[in-house]
C-alpha cells in the first residue's frame, strides 16, 4: 500500500520526478497526442507542406469548424495534434510572438526562434505547481532566410527538426511511410501527394477533400497558402486516393 501511495504521489505532481527519472504527467501529455487526429509536415526543396486528417465526428458538424491547419504569420503555418484547446492556446501564443517581433525588430520572425519561443512557454508548464502539461504537439513549418524550415514541439517542450514527420495518432506506422517515400529535393506539389498518401496509408477508404486539411509555405513567394477543398480534390483524384461513394440501393421493398 505505501509503494502504490509514492506511486500516486509521483503520478499526481508534475514537479516531482520519480525515482527513475520520469516526470508523469507529461508522459501522459504524450498519449493525449497520440488520440489526436494526425498532423503530417514535410520539407521540400520548394517550400513546407503541413497536412491534417480533420475528419469530423458526425455528418452534422461542420467540416469548417475543424481547425487543424492554422496561419501564425505570412510565412509561418502551424499544424497540431492533440487537444485542439490547448492547440488555439499555443498558436494564440505563437501569433502574439510574431507581432512582437515585427514590431520591435521590423522583420519576421524565424522559424526556429519562433519554435523556440514557443517550447520555452511549454516547457514552463512542466515545472509549475498547480498547472499541467499541454497535451498537444505541433508542428511549425516556414520559410527562414530563403530556406524552408520544418519544426516539432513535444508536450515537454523540446524542439526537434525535421525533413518530415508525422504526429498524432498511427505515427509509428505513418513515420515508417514516410520514411520509406521521403525523396530529398522533391517539388512542393509532390510534397502535398506524399502527405496526403501518408495519410491515405492508415485509411482503406479513402480520403474526403473536407476530411483533409492542407497547407503550403511556398519557397518563391514566401507565403503561407491554404489549399481549397477542389485543390486537394484534384490532388486525391490525381493519385487515386479520393474516397468512393457508396452505392445506393434503389430496390423497393
């Protein structure tokens, strides 16, 4: 009884380590991104594609309503998986610190100084009494001095950089598809059809153009786009990946 009631201790408080050197309740951040909804980024030679399985709970909701894709600055877009709450939080927070940099700087931000700005908040969470982690992982994408750049954030705040990755739920499977299709030095049109087939990879049904969200960081304009659900349509159609209707029965009864 007294080893389950130091167990509990260390599971309850998110300042104290453990005997073997685990915080708790970050660790549990961790499996709340995992039930979230997957995010996938990818760096290409011509800019950063972020794309989200925003699929919604019932037909009734509006597709609309699923934010999953979000504009931090003109050059930056932000991707999530996890508690879109804590998510609005986090971009919130990440927006406000690109304005202050405009404004006392006069220029834009970087990618990684932005990303870095953003796990040292996190990271502050970690060490709090009386507060929890954010039980969420983005993925900030952008272009940096000419060059795309491609970040993740972990729930304990450590920032890691990547040519592609997958966050949310299946990441294992979704990262291992990556892995085997990244090609270094593709375009940005072929980064948006190997995100939307690393998400089509864990699916057998198919993708809807409202169920995806897509967005680029293009490397000649430097501007943050979000693709239209005919854009992604013709992106699935293209690569036979748009989901089929189901037949209808029209026998009487």
């Amino acid at each position: 009884m007294q080893g389950q009631a130091q167990q509990q201790a260390y599971d309850r408080g998110i300042t104290i380590f453990s005997p073997d050197g685990r915080l708790y309740q970050v660790e549990y951040a961790r499996e709340a991104v995992k039930r979230g909804t997957a995010s996938i980024g990818i760096r290409t030679a011509d800019g950063v594609v972020l794309a989200a399985d925003k699929r919604s709970r019932s037909p009734l909701m509006e597709p609309t309503s699923v934010e999953k894709i979000h504009k931090a600055d003109d050059h930056i877009g932000i991707a999530s998986a996890g508690h879109v709450a804590d998510a609005r939080q986090l971009i919130d927070y990440a927006r406000r610190q690109t304005q202050v940099n405009r404004l006392r700087y006069g220029e834009q931000i970087g990618i990684e100084t932005l990303t870095k700005e953003v796990t040292d908040y996190i990271q502050q969470y970690t060490q709090v009494g009386g507060a929890r982690p954010f039980g969420v992982a983005l993925l900030i994408g952008g272009m940096e001095n000419g060059e795309p750049r491609l970040y993740e954030t972990d729930p304990s705040g450590t920032p890691y950089e990547w040519k592609a990755v997958a966050i949310g739920a299946e990441r294992r499977d979704l990262q291992d598809y990556l892995e085997e299709n990244y090609v270094e030095g593709a375009d940005l049109a072929g980064g948006v059809s190997l995100a939307l087939e690393t998400l089509a990879s864990t699916d057998d049904e198919g993708l809807e153009p409202d169920g995806v969200g897509v967005g680029t960081v293009d490397a000649e304009t430097g501007e943050f786009h979000r693709l239209s659900n005919e854009e992604i349509e013709s992106y699935l159609t293209e690569h036979d990946l748009l989901a089929s209707e189901e037949p209808t029965d029209d026998s009487e009864e």
